[in-house]
C-alpha cells in the first residue's frame, strides 16, 4: 500500500511539475540552542552539501538540550509530523525505538559501499547505536570521559608534571598530596568526580575499570546490585569520607570545570567536549590522560547519534543516508572533531592531513581516541530514563551517606527491576 | 430584571400598602410589551457573548479542555507506539500513592512554600515600607529591590549556583570572612532545598514589594496626620491601620505566592535537577521528568489532577474565607 501511495505521490508530483524535478526537503533536529559557534559550523556544513548535491534541501532545526530536543522530536511525531532527520543522544535509543519512531538503518544499506559505510565506525560507538541485530544510530558527536590535571599542582606537590595517576591506588596517593588543607578548611581538593545530572555516566568510569558491566546489550536487565559494582562505589564514596580527598556531598557537573579553573581542585574528571574549554580557560599547563585503572581499564561512551524517523517517503530516505553519509565523510569527521572537541567517529578521520597536523600540535587530543580501545557503552535500557534516575538517586544518597553503598544499590537495582519487569 | 421584579412583588402587595398609579402603569407596560423586551434582551445576551467568545475560546482551548484530557487521560494507560491507550481505572492513582518519589516530592513542595511564602510577604512588606518613606537615593533603592523581578528565572538560578559554589562562591566567601569552612550547599541534601527557597524569596520578593509600594502611596495621609495627633506610636498605627488596610494587597500577594510556589522550578531544572537524591524535587518537576524524561503521560495526568485539586481548593479555600474577613475601602 505505501509503495503505491508513494507512487501515486509521486505521479501527481510528476504531472504538476513536468520540467523541474521538485527539492526534497529533510528537517534535521539538531540539538543546540540558537546563535553560537556550533550553530554556525552545522549551517556551513548543510550550506555545502546543498551545493553538492542540488534538489536537495536541508532544513536545520535548532531545538536546545539534548533533551529539549528529544522532547520536541517526540510531541512533533505525536502530532503526525516527525522529522526526517535528528541527532539525539545515543541512550534514547531504546526509548525511540519503544514509541515507534524510528527506523533501523540496515533495509535502506542496499550497496556494498553503503554497507561497508555502517562498519567504518569505532565498535565502542557502535555499542549504543545497534541492538537486536539491527543499526538504529549512525554515531555522530560522540565523547567519552578524560582525566584532566594542573600540571602546577603537581609540581607544587613534589609530583612528576607530565604523569598523571594511572591507576586507584595511585590517584588516592596523589590525591592525598594534591589536597591542601588549612584546619578545617581545604584550599585545594586532589580530585573531583562531578556527580550531579548524570551521576551514572562518571560512575560508569568507576564500573568499567572495575571490569563490571551495568547492562545487558537487550537493555532488559541491570547489574547494580553485583558486588564489582558495590566496590565501585565504595571506593567513589571514600575518596569523600574517608580518604578525604574529594568534596563531600554531589558535586555539580556544570561548575566543575570552573572548579578545576580556580585550582580549587588539582584533577578533574569530566568529558573530552570540555578539551576546547579547558584548553582556552586554564590559566596554568594541564594535561589529558585515561581513567586510571584498576580491575580493568575503559570509560563509557557518551553523546549523540543520526537517528532517521519513521512516516518518510522512499526518496526522501534517500536522501538521508545521502546527507548522514556526507555528514560523516572522514574529512567531516575530522573537522568537527578538530572544531568542537568532539571524538572523530572513525579510525580514518585520524590519518587525514588536517587531524594529523592537529593531533601533532596538541597531543591531548588523541588521548580520547586511543582510550576508545577500552571504552563501553553508555548505561541505555528500555525505559532509559526511569532506569538510570534510579541508579543516580542511588548514587547521589550513597555520596551523601544517607544509604551504605550497599544498600544504595540493592534498592536500585530492585527499582530498576521493578521498572524493566514488563520488557523481559 | 431586578427593578421588574421588585416592581412586581411590590405590586402583588407584599409590602402592604396601595400601589402608585405610575407604577401600576408601568407594570401594565412592560407585560404588554414582554415580547419586544425578550427579543432585546436576547439581543443583548448575544452581543456579550459574542464580545466573550475570543477569550472564552483562548480559554477553554488553552485551559479547560487541557484540564478535563488531563482528567481522562489518568484513567488510561500510556500509549507506546503501536500499543493503543487502554482504560486502567483507578491503576494509575495507586501506582501514585504507592509511589515514594511522589510523597517526597509532595513533602518538599509543603516545606517549600511554607517557608517561601511568609518569607517572601514579610520581605516584600518590610522593603515597600522602607522605600516609602522619604529617604536618600530611595529610588535607588527601589530599583535595586525590584531588579531581581525584572531577571528570567533561569539567568538567576546560573548566578545563584554560582554563589552557593562550595569555597569559592559568594556565599562561601562572605562566610569564610568569620571563620565558617566551606559548605557543599547544592550537594548537600540537608541544605540543598533551603538553598532553593532563598532564591525563589530573593526572586519575588521585590515583585510583590510593588504592590506594596502602590497600596501604600494610595493611603491617604491624613490617616497618619489623624494618628500622630491622637499620640499613637508608628508601630500601633503600623498594626491597627496601615496594615488592615493593606489586606486587599496582601489577599491578591498570597494569592500569587502560593501560584509561584507551585508553577515555578526554573531554578530547579538549572540548580539541582531534583537533587541530591530527590531533596529537591518539587511536584511540577516531578510532573515534567515523569512526563518527558519517563514519556509516562498517563502517570504525569494523574499528578497533574493532584495539582490541580490542591491549586483549586487553596484559592476556593482563599476566596471564600479569607474575603469575608478582609476590609475593602
């Protein structure tokens, strides 16, 4: 029936306009709010691929925070106009896919180009963007979480500059020379964890190198309460309360960078979209290096993904893969990597002149890259949200000492269970 | 209507004494010509319907018809893509009541708005009598009092978080001046909700002290020449004048203080998301994670019901009682 409809479409189309092949127009939610520098880079790029490729017109919709965004994406599909287009995080990928509103990638990879295209990708990125053998996501903006440190603070505190700590142990060690106290008063923290908004996401910095997975990749089941994952936390909540080394309490997400800024604490840790940030507002030499280790090493993957919505007619998928294909050229890759910060989504964006040039210039950059190796999937499930606010209210009471770690966990994997028992 | 109908009861001789001829012939009148009457007072109704129907259909499309789906929609299920709505009955009131994040949202909600509002009306009474009276730079003064209303929500909750930024924020700064250490204020979940509640009473206090000012300047002086010659102190005339006459303003204050405490959590989104370990959630942003963080649609129409019943019955409760007791000029 929707063959016939398109065709009937499309022989209306044809009878209307017999010379002039008419545009087709995709409109691409993006998330960011309008005006700003990236707003600018994503207009060029939709600006030059229009250029390329005439009758095809992109329209760029500016809708906020990721989450903004996927609000709007949602009560537009609600209202029977969904767009064609969208980057949103690579979480949502089960929630889109529980309210019908996307479409996997796989049917509309017909060539062996194509095919190949959906492998040139890291496989840590991947991990969040596939499940039950299909691809939902093609990754676009994608970070992972970095260490940052005040290379002064180091020296001040009789530590070599240039190596930051590599595993648990050695970063209580530091952090334990990294703290300045004053009575009661502490001048300088040694390391921040940000533990606010998405507590999870760093926790998960912990569990991986813990060599603990929270999820399984159905995203129907969570292993909070294992006790690879209790020990995580453990040691999380004793950086604060009994090393002392760490603030007590959540620690705001947002002001942590201005934190690490004002030498209020000597390592950060938060994620490599802050690498442009740091790099223009540090006032002393920092350096980037991997989580530090402990049973294993690794980081989660974060950020966003091209989602194509369901309702869109033949040409104009098309047309999609034709844009996400162009989006997401190794020389596009590297660019946007080099411009935002971003993690440069395939292994060849790396070996383009403009990336080696900048890699060589600015070493940090690669750090996020070569973490990749040991990097996981982001904490996603069915019912992604309900699910991870449970873990982070857990989080947030173990940090605050109103629940053991253990107990922490224990309700929230009973919570999490509770929610995802009608997804088995 | 009226007139015609005290002119009939006093015609049937209810009032017991004769009827004017006039009157009697003006009754004559009016029923003889009831006809044309009716059809001019159709008319009428008409032309003020008609004069009511733009903003009687804002109304009803933006306000009552939201509000009556939203009382359907509690007793269906959510709509998951191709799972249609289901009628559940009362499922989605005891998945509510069982649910722990609802009464502490609930909880903190009472907290929030019994220590923001006093505070905020004392404020807002105690800054309008102090930029009253003639003083140096009191317009100054008033422009300073009233530049917090004047700021979006969400520019003040990002200087806010700034401010309570443990060691180096303002707070901490000023604290640090006396030997305080510093507080992890945002991340603490003892502390974390009294944060928010200094910010909504610095936010609407200087709104609230307009209304003040304005009540105030009407007040005739005399009122006050009167007192000052009877001998009775500034606080006796403060508490047995001044103030009784400022309950209109304190009544429409109250009012909006009470709205503000439950429809405001820009501040929340910015500063806490909620947290530490939901300390901070209040109703409305548990309504907004339920219903587009979760896209449980069906659960966040049940705790908008609940909200709707609690606003309904403050403002009936407010209308009805308080206005009896409150002096209008």
């Amino acid at each position: 029936m929707k063959w016939l409809a398109s065709l009937v479409g499309g022989a209306v189309l044809a009878l209307a306009s017999p010379a002039v092949a008419a545009d087709v127009e995709l409109s691409f939610y993006y998330p960011v709010a309008v005006g700003g520098p990236i707003t600018k880079i994503i207009d060029g790029y939709a600006a030059d691929f229009e250029k390329e490729n005439p009758g095809i017109k992109i329209k760029a919709i500016y809708a906020g925070t990721y989450q903004d965004t996927l609000v709007k994406a949602l009560t537009a599909l609600k209202s029977g106009e969904p767009p064609d287009i969208a980057v949103l995080l690579s979480t949502d990928m089960f929630t889109l896919i529980d309210e019908d509103a996307v479409t996997p990638f796989d049917p509309l990879l017909t060539s062996d180009a194509d095919k190949a295209w959906a492998k040139s990708f890291y496989p840590a990125f991947m991990e969040n963007s596939q499940t039950g053998g299909k691809t939902w996501g093609i990754p676009f903006q994608r970070s992972t979480i970095v260490m940052y440190w005040n290379k002064d603070a180091f020296k001040a505190a009789g530590l070599n500059p240039d190596k930051a700590p590599d595993n648990w142990d050695e970063l209580v060690a530091y952090g334990q020379k990294l703290t300045k106290r004053d009575g009661s008063n502490v001048s300088q923290w040694g390391v921040e964890i940000p533990s606010t908004g998405f507590p999870y996401w760093l926790f998960q910095g912990l569990t991986t190198a813990n060599d603990a997975r929270l999820m399984n990749d159905a995203g129907t089941e969570t292993y909070f309460d294992k006790p690879a994952v209790i020990d995580a936390l453990r040691y999380w909540v004793d950086l604060s309360r009994k090393e002392k080394i760490q603030p007590l309490g959540t620690i705001e997400w947002g002001t942590t960078p201005k934190d690490f800024f004002e030498r209020k604490t000597a390592i950060m840790w938060t994620t490599t979209g802050n690498l442009t940030n740091v790099k223009t507002n540090a006032p002393f030499p920092f350096g980037v290096a991997m989580l530090p280790a402990h049973n294993g090493r690794g980081s989660p993957t974060g950020g966003g993904n091209f989602y194509l919505f369901k309702k869109m007619t033949a040409e104009k998928s098309a047309a999609a893969i034709k844009f996400i294909k162009w989006m997401t050229a190794p020389e596009r890759a590297a660019d946007w990597g080099i411009k935002t910060g971003y993690v440069a989504v395939r292994p060849d964006a790396w070996d383009t002149p403009a990336m080696k040039q900048y890699v060589a210039g600015f070493p940090a950059a690669a750090v996020a890259r070569d973490q990749l190796k040991y990097a996981v999937a982001e904490l996603s499930t069915h019912d992604n949200q309900r699910v991870t606010k449970a873990l982070n209210d857990g989080l947030q009471a173990a940090l605050n000492g109103t629940k053991t770690p253990e107990q922490a966990m224990k309700d929230a994997q009973q919570e999490a269970a509770r929610i995802l028992r009608s997804y088995k | 209507m009226k007139i015609e109908g005290d002119l009939l009861r006093e015609a049937s001789g209810e009032v017991g004494r004769p009827l004017p001829r006039s009157v009697a012939h003006a009754v004559a009148v009016a029923s003889r010509h009831s006809n044309v009457g009716m059809g001019a007072r159709w008319a009428t109704h008409v032309n003020g319907w008609l004069l009511l129907l733009p903003a009687a259909v804002l109304l009803v499309t933006f306000t009552h018809y939201p509000a009556v789906a939203t009382f359907i929609g509690s007793f269906f299920s959510t709509p998951k893509g191709a799972r249609p709505a289901v009628f559940v009955g009362l499922d989605n009131y005891q998945a509510m009541i069982e649910d722990p994040i609802f009464w502490q949202a609930l909880r903190n909600n009472i907290i929030y708005a019994a220590s923001t509002i006093p505070l905020t009306i004392v404020l807002a009474l105690f800054m309008a009598v102090a930029v009253n009276t003639k003083l140096a730079g009191r317009s100054f003064m008033r422009l300073a009092f009233f530049t917090p209303t004047v700021l979006p929500m969400i520019a003040v909750a990002n200087i806010w978080l700034f401010f309570y930024s443990p060691g180096y924020g303002l707070a901490d700064q000023a604290l640090s001046l006396f030997g305080v250490p510093a507080h992890n204020w945002l991340g603490n979940e003892h502390t974390a909700l009294a944060c928010l509640i200094v910010v909504a009473v610095w936010k609407d206090a200087g709104f609230f002290m307009i209304f003040y000012l304005a009540a105030l300047q009407q007040m005739s002086p005399h009122l006050s020449e009167a007192a000052a010659l009877e001998g009775a102190s500034r606080w006796y005339f403060f508490r047995r004048v001044t103030f009784p006459l400022l309950m209109p303003t304190t009544l429409f204050v109250l009012i909006n203080a009470i709205i503000n405490s439950f429809r405001l959590v820009d501040h929340i989104v910015v500063m806490t998301r909620g947290g530490p370990n939901n300390t901070t959630a209040l109703l409305l942003y548990y309504i907004y994670e339920v219903g587009f963080k979760f896209w449980d649609t069906a659960f966040a129409a049940t705790l908008t019901v609940v909200l709707l019943v609690l606003l309904a019955t403050m403002a009936l409760g407010q209308f009805i009682f308080l206005d009896r007791r409150i002096h209008y000029q």
